[in-house]
C-alpha cells in the first residue's frame, strides 16, 4: 500500500506499506485556477516516486486499487504501464442536475469565474478517468455525472452498511450533556451533518424548526456534526462563524434553542443510539454525493424525512420507505415531521421497509462480494 504518512498501528495486519513523502509545497505566483491541480501533481509525483523505486526493486502489481481524488494516482499508468487500475469515482464537477446548477439561497452565483474552477477540477479526475482500466462508484446518481466514454466502464457498488451493527434497539437510549435522559419513547428529531452547511440543508432544517417546536412543546432536537466556518462542501464562511452560530444569532428568539442540541462529533456508538431513539431523522442535501448517514439511520430502523433530490430519491420511495419534500420548502418539512411527531404508529411499517431497503439492496457482506469479483475481472483483464 502506498499511502499518506499514517500510524502504522491503525494499518491491517499483513499491509506491506510505503509511504510517501511531500517533499514541496505550492509554489508562489501560481494562477489561483491551477493551485489545486498544482497539489494534485505534487502528490502524484511523491506517490510515483515512491512507486519506481519498487519497481526498480522488481516488484510488480497484479492490480492497483485507488481513489484518485486527492489526485496520487495520476502517474501510476506511467510507471507500471501494463498494470489494470481498478478506481474508486466520487464525483464529476458541473454536470447537469448537480450542486453547481442547484437554486438555493446560498448557493454559489456561476460566474465565469466558478464554472472555471469547476472545469479545473475535473482536470485530474479526467487523467484518471482516461487511465484506469475500470472504475467503481456507490451510486447510481455518481455515475450519472461521468462522461459517457468512462461511464460504460463504471460499475455500482455500494460501500455498504453492516445491517448487523447498524440495527434497531428500542431499549436504547443516550444522556445529554446537561444530564437530560432521551429514550424511544420521547420526541425527538434528529440531523446529522459532518459540518454544518447549507449542501446539507442546515438553513431549511433550522428554518422548520420555527414551526415544530411551536407546536410540538415537548420535542428535542439531536443535531450531530461540527458548528464551524469551514464546511465540507461548498464555500467557507469568511466571518468565521459556523453556519448554525449564524442563522441562531439571524433567527433569534423565534426558536426555543434550550430545546435544540448541537452535540458536536460523537463516537460512531453513540450515533447508533440516537438512529434507534430517533422519532424522524431529517436528511437534505442538495444534488451531490449521498451520505452514509441516512443509510445507517435507515438500517436501524428511523423514519427519514428526506429532500426529493436525485441522491435521495434513488434510496427513498415516497410513502413506502421514507417521505420526501421539495428541498425548498420549511414549511412542507415541518408538515411532515409534525406528523409524524403526532401519530408515530402510522409510520411503523414505513420504518420496517426502510431497513428493508438496506438488508435487501446495501447490505456490507453482499457489497463486499459483488467487489471482490469486480475486482477479479479487472486482474484478470476479463474486463477494461
């Protein structure tokens, strides 16, 4: 494995790892447009070198596995040039129907400007579409954002979620900070974002919120992920104030925030808990790469409440496995988790089917099969 400097201890039993040093940084006077493809190169050319000096040891991969994001596998084809590369895709930027051409009061306006940094983006994703023999993503919607000549040669393969770890409890239950005790018996909505961002919908969840926790007095609010200006997707905010401090200090008094906590990152248990204490977990995003989170929460059993967005709608059918509402609308949102706050039986066979949804089409084990045979073709060149 060639990777980032990383502790050994955390690696697999049985890794033979190698890895690679960045020996510079960007250089100075580089157009803004090119910094990131300038990072990539950069390390692409650490991971080559590190690469030549094992050939140069006579050691010859069967197949090389990589996720060319952060652009290190760039130049693997020019060092083992007969090597199949099988590759993990995420995303292609500025494709129809995706983040870049969402209308949200906060998205980013298309000038010229952002459309080029887009198209710089995918410089490198184009390298290493042009050089990898196959290529794997999770999703349908992911492949939908592939050029045509990459994707017929683009398989999809959930990660997928271990349905045995990740399943319900109705005995669970967690305490809050302020020493409060939450079971399945309360009220509570629960949202989850790495950081909070408008690509996750924190404005219309908070702007819901306005009207839930008016009419639902007993209601608590779990929100998990980090209050902080830098997000992990879109724009950075430049007063440095997380996106949730901001539209509190916007909102006021028009929500009671004593009733909404922001727990911040928690241990993946503890998550798990609150999945199977959840009354609704609400998950918006706009069009773009789907997250674990609604998966996990679906295996264990929650009622999403979802944005009718491509990602979400390729895992929820309305009414069947999940609820769906108009991204745009605060209201509809509240709508919905109202009722579902007032009549929680009506939704018990929704929830069934939404862990059904994960046993029957994201389950890890079958995931795990379907890439390992995947990952035969591909060194075996029955495929690429």
């Amino acid at each position: 494995m060639i990777s980032a400097k990383r502790k050994k201890s955390v690696l697999p039993h049985g890794i033979n790892y190698h890895p690679y040093e960045i020996k510079r940084g960007n250089g100075s006077g580089v157009h803004p447009l090119a910094l990131e493809t300038e990072s990539k190169v950069i390390r692409a050319t650490a991971v080559a070198e590190v690469a030549n000096m094992l050939k140069k040891n006579n050691y010859e991969p069967d197949l090389i596995l990589a996720h060319p994001g952060w652009g290190e596998a760039m130049f693997l084809a020019d060092v083992w040039p007969h090597c199949p590369q099988l590759h993990y895709f995420e995303f292609f930027y500025q494709s129809p129907g995706t983040d870049t051409d969402f209308p949200d009061r906060y998205s980013l306006p298309q000038t010229w400007q952002e459309k080029a940094r887009g198209r710089m983006k995918n410089a490198a994703v184009l390298l290493n579409l042009q050089a990898m023999s196959w290529g794997l993503t999770p999703t349908k919607f992911q492949q939908s954002t592939i050029p045509l000549w990459a994707k017929e040669r683009t398989s999809v393969i959930h990660d997928g979620i271990n349905t045995g770890w990740a399943s319900p409890d109705q005995n669970s239950s967690i305490m809050l900070s302020n020493g409060k005790y939450l079971t399945s018996k309360d009220e509570i909505i629960s949202f989850v974002n790495r950081s909070f961002e408008p690509y996750r919908g924190i404005h219309i969840f908070i702007d819901s919120l306005k009207i839930v926790l008016r009419e639902r007095p007993n209601a608590q609010v779990l929100m998990v992920g980090e209050d902080t200006p830098k997000v992990s997707y879109g724009a950075h905010r430049q007063d440095g104030k997380g996106w949730l401090t901001h539209l509190k200090e916007e909102i006021g008094d028009q929500i009671d925030w004593s009733r909404v906590h922001a727990i911040g990152k928690v241990e993946h248990t503890l998550l798990r808990e609150i999945y199977r204490i959840t009354s609704v977990h609400v998950y918006l995003t706009y069009p773009f790469v789907l997250s674990w989170s609604m998966l996990e929460a679906m295996s264990c059993g929650a009622l999403i409440i979802g944005s009718a967005t491509s990602p979400v709608q390729e895992v929820i059918n309305h009414g069947e496995n999940g609820i769906l509402v108009d991204f745009h609308s605060p209201d509809k949102l509240a709508e919905e988790i109202i009722n579902a706050l007032e009549k929680p039986k009506d939704y018990l066979q929704m929830r069934k089917n939404a862990r059904s949804t994960i046993k029957d089409k994201y389950e890890l084990r079958a995931s795990i099969v379907k890439q390992m045979s995947l990952i035969d073709a591909v060194a075996n060149k029955a495929i690429g």
